[in-house]
C-alpha cells in the first residue's frame, strides 16, 4: 500500500473518532500523521522495512504499528471495526457541505440521525432548527446541501437511471438519420448502480443526431459535443455519453461500450486465440492493433460476433466475467427468465400498515394489469412506525381479505388476494405466534432492527428460516442502495439453511434495495434455494418493480423454474403448503 493511500486512512481513521466523540489529541495525531505522510519525499515502505517510521515527527508507537500493518498487509483490523462500528450514513452526512463531525456526532446523539435520510426529515419537521447552535438558517442549508448532493451525485440507482434513458432512447430511434440505436454500458448490463448511461447509434449522419442528443429536453448541460461524440448532463444529475458509428461498425461499438471491462479483456483474448484482433472498430484478421476495413470480418449484429469467437450470443447481463465464458463453451448458458413470467408479488403493504392504498384498489390495479395473485403482507406489531397490525387487526384483515376474493369469485374473476404478513425477526423469535402464522397463506420474514454482530444476525435469520410457517425471507440483507449498507452476516450461511429448509430467499424489487444481490443468486441456486421476486409496494406504481426484479434475477442467472412466482395460482398455492406439510403442521 502506498502513502497516499496509507494517508486516505489515517485522514478516515480521525474523522471516525471524531464521529466517536474521542478526545481531540488523539483524533489530531492521525490527521497529522497522514499530512506528513503526504509530504514524505523517499518510499514509505522502504521507511518501514528500516524501522525508521519512529523518527518520523509525530508518529509515536501506536502509529507505527498501525502503519507498519497497513504497508506489510494492506489492511488494518482496528480500521476495519472502528469503520463497521460508525453508521455509514454518518459518513455520508459528513459528505454534505457545511457539515463536520462535530455537528453529525451532535444530530447522531441527540436526533438518533444515522443516514441522509433521517436528516431530511428531521430537517422538514424543524427539528433541527432547534439544537442548540443549530437555528434556522442552518437547517435551511442542510436541506440546501442535501438537494445539491443529490443533483450532482456520482452514482445513480438502475429505476433513475432508466427513467432519464428510457425517453432518450425512444427519441433517438425516430430520429430519421439514426439506423440503430441501443443503450450500452451498466445499464444495458443491469447494474443495480450506474455511473453515467452510454448510447450507442448507427448513422450516415452523425452529425445531426449528436445535434438531436444535445437538445433533448431533458438536457441541463452539454459537456462535450464533438464529431463522433457527445457528453450531457441529464435533469437529476446524471452524465450520458452518446457514440455514433456507422452500420458496419455498429455491432462492435455496441459490445465494446456495453462491457463490462472484465468481459471484454476476455473477448480480446479469445480473438488474439484465434489471430485475430477486437476492438471498438471491429474484429480484424490481424496479430495487431488496426482499424483497417479491409481486414475486418463482417458481423452484422453481436450474435455473429460471439459467433466469430466460438460462442453462443451471451445476454448483456451476464457480462460480468462471472464464468458466462465456460458456460458458452460448454452450452449451459441460462434461458434466462422474463419479467412477463411472473403472475403476482407476495411481498406487499396497503393501507392497514404503511401502504397509500385499499385493498379494493391494489385488487383492481394488480388485475387490471394481468397478474393472477397478490399477496397482502403488512408489517408486524413490532414495526410500530409502520403502523404494523396486531393479532386482532390482522384477523380483521383476513376477513377483509376474504369478502374480497368472495366478490372475485362471484364475479367469476380467477384474481386472488392472498393473505399474509411481512412479520418482523426479533431477538428471540418472530412477532407473531406459529398459530397465528399457520392461519396465514404468505408469511414473508425480515429483519428490520439487526444487531451489530455478524453471527447474531445470521443466527436470527436462520431460526426463522426454520420455522415451518415462514415461507420466505425478506429483503436478506437490509441493504438500501446508496444509502445504507447490508447489515452484517454470512449470507451464504442463511442461502444454505433456506436451502435445507424449502425457505425461499427474496429478491425484492424495490429500486432501493434488490436485495438479495444478484452475486449470490448463482450460489443460491447450485444449492436449491429458490427465489421469489416481490415488489414489497407501498403504492400502486410499485407494480412496475416486477420489471427490475426480473432484470436483477436475470443478471443472477435465474431460469422460470428457479422463481416461485412464475407459478399459477393453483401451483402457488400447492408450493406455499409444501413446507407446511413436510413439518407435520
Ligand atoms: P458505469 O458507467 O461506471 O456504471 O459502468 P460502465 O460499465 O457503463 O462503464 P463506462 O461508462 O466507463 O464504459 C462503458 C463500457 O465501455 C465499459 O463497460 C467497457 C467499455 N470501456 C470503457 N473504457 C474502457 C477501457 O479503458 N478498457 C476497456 N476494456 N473497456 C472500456
Ligand atoms: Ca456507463
Ligand atoms: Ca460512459
Ligand atoms: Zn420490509
């Protein structure tokens, strides 16, 4: 490790104390250590391997030792926990301008603020106008800052990222000069988190389609706009590239820019395999680097080009060099699920928890658009914020529930409203008793308070994937994109006991969370565990998440027989007593 980034560590290392209320000596020796670091004129490991460290200025013997680990090992434990035992969204907070660590230590210890979000609650509620010291006009610049952050954010979830490329593309492709048009790059792979969105066109005339891109309505800002190429600055803050190639180059432009780096590193080696030579121009009989027409191999789209390197077409989401490469080889590749399969959601809220809507207008809006079943699946009394439900108000909604799906019936509508609950995984057990849950059809189990220990967690989750009522877990990790990691615990211990249970594992939709990651979902399934794919809505539009389920579950490698809510309702309901009935309940 090098003394830069020796340096970023120590620098972190006294923000977190700081964040921790430690005394101020200490929180400086750190920060001073990592300036002087900084100015250090000779290689800092060679200052390590000489045990000079010591007579560096400032640097006493706990530093030595922290350092002398960093370079040797590349890590270092007390970092590690001290970052785990910080909320990363104090970290986060820390990011917003005008905000040290005294002021986010303060708003932790006296709002309980851990993330982003809370702040901005707490600012909009005019909490923090008043702390002490605080006032008025610094909880007009927090919410300022808050808004400017996210304008300008680097990183953007997969449903924005859509929303702002989707209407482009649509423009694009009625662009008379355009001849084909696609998204390239980690939205075309269906990354949960994109950096900037890539357009790849074909044209005889570039130069009117880049004008075309620069003035789409949606545009804040032209970055770069030049003869082949173009760079904006999109409403919400995020950055997209546009290339425009012409027909024949097309293909490769396409694959080039669509990525991931690690797939194409492998597609060049396998094309210098075969004396040939890849790159954004195309396929080349060639043993160097070239763009010359005449030595191209024609392709005309990108199966030709997997072809050309002795592969079937590999689908853009499993271009993660995730052993896509061995599985084209050996012709194992998945047929992939489509969103069209699934034909409900058994993770969902309505108005009797934190839901917008009646269990009338979820029936309604969910049939309308063709699915066969949706499960109502509130929160747990545990969940108090959410307004979760009791015994008795969860009994009321079951007959709720029931006259409901009496109408359906009478009408000789086939649609179901299932009933359930999305009970909560507490310390010592669940919510609500087995006899409770035995009466339920859908019974989802998630962790929503987790404890800051690993094996904890894991243990929790395991027990109620050992209860024979639960069906499935919900959101396994916790995790909300861009604002709050995964709490701690080995996952692949809760894949393996929802394995040996029948429990299913969720992939819930929701743009925030995605969760269980599409990594794990290869794992899960050489195991046996199968997925579930749920929207968890709060509100009627959350429908449309089915759809990024489904990419997500397609990025993991998931096939219709691996997804649970591909079934018909008659399946479903057979699938859902199945645990049941193996426990002799
Ligand atoms: P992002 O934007 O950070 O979410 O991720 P990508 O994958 O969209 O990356 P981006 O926009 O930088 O570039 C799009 C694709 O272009 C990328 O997936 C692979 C290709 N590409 C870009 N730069 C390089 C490079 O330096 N080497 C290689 N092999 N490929 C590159
Ligand atoms: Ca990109
Ligand atoms: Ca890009
Ligand atoms: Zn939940």
């Amino acid at each position: 490790m090098d003394k830069d980034h020796v340096a970023a560590v120590l620098t972190e290392i006294g923000t977190l104390l700081e964040l921790k209320g430690e005394n101020p000596f200490k929180t400086r020796a750190y920060v001073n250590a990592a300036r002087m670091l900084e100015g250090l004129n000779e290689p800092l490991e060679k200052v390590v391997t000489e045990k000079r460290l010591g007579n560096l200025k400032g640097v006493g013997d706990a530093l030595v030792e922290k350092i002398t680990t960093l370079v040797t090992t590349g890590r270092l434990p007390y970092y590690e926990e001290l970052k785990a035992s910080v909320p990363s969204g104090l970290l986060e907070m820390l990011e917003l301008q005008g905000l040290g660590p005294k002021k986010v230590k303060r708003l932790h210890d006296e709002l309980a603020i851990t993330g982003v979000e809370q702040l901005e609650a707490a600012a909009r509620a005019g909490k923090i106008a008043r702390l002490e010291g605080f006032g008025e006009k610094t909880q007009t610049r927090i919410l300022e800052a808050i808004a400017f952050k996210r304008q300008f954010a680097s990183r953007h979830r997969l449903a924005s990222a859509l929303t702002a490329a989707d209407p482009i593309v649509e423009s694009l492709r009625s662009h008379p000069d355009v001849l084909r048009c696609s998204t390239a790059g980690s939205l075309r792979r269906w990354k949960e988190v994109i950096g900037d969105i890539d357009f790849v066109v074909s044209s005889k005339k570039p130069l009117a389609v880049l004008q075309h891109f620069v003035t789409q309505p949606g545009v804040l800002q032209v970055l770069a706009h030049g003869d082949t190429k173009a760079s904006v600055l999109l409403n919400g803050g995020i950055q997209a590239d546009l290339r425009v190639v012409s027909e024949t180059e097309y293909p490769f432009a396409l694959a080039y820019f669509t990525g991931s780096k690690e797939h194409n590193i492998v597609m060049r080696q396998r094309a210098i395999a075969r004396g040939l030579r890849l790159n954004e121009y195309g396929l080349f009989r060639s043993t160097e680097e070239t763009r010359d027409p005449d030595l191209r191999i024609s392709c005309n789209s990108e199966e030709e080009l997997y072809q050309n390197l002795g592969l079937p077409f590999i689908a853009p989401e499993l271009r993660e060099d995730h052993g896509e490469f061995a599985a084209g080889e050996s012709h194992t590749l998945p047929r992939l699920m489509e969103w069209t399969d699934l034909r409900g959601s058994l993770h969902n809220h309505s108005n009797w928890s934190d839901g917008r809507n009646t269990l009338e207008d979820i029936v309604q809006h969910t049939s309308d658009l063709g699915l066969e079943y949706w499960a109502i699946t509130d929160h747990s009394r545990a969940s108090f914020q959410a307004n979760g439900l009791d015994p008795k108000r969860l009994r009321q909604q079951l007959e709720s529930v029931a006259q409901i799906n009496r109408s359906l019936a009478d009408e000789g509508t086939a649609f179901r409203l299932l009933t359930g609950t999305e009970v909560d995984i507490l310390k010592d057990g669940l919510d609500f008793p087995d006899d409770l849950l035995s009466q339920l059809e859908v019974v989802v189990a998630s962790l929503h308070v987790p404890a800051s220990d690993e094996a904890e967690n894991t243990r929790r989750l395991i027990a109620a994937a050992e209860n024979p009522f639960v069906h499935m877990l919900g959101h396994p990790t916790g995790r909300l994109l861009l604002e709050r990691d995964a709490y701690k615990v080995n996952i692949q211990a809760v894949i393996d006991a929802c394995a040996e249970t029948g429990t299913w594992i969720e992939l819930n939709a929701s743009p925030y969370r995605l969760d269980l990651d599409w990594r794990h979902w290869n794992y899960a399934k050489s195991k046996g565990a199968r997925c579930v794919i749920n929207c968890d809505a709060h509100r009627l539009e959350h429908v449309q998440f089915l759809r990024l389920g489904a990419a997500i579950a397609r990025k993991g490698w998931l096939e219709k027989p691996d997804v649970i809510n591909t079934l018909p309702l008659a399946a479903l309901r057979k699938a859902l007593g199945k645990k049941r009935t193996a426990a002799g309940s």
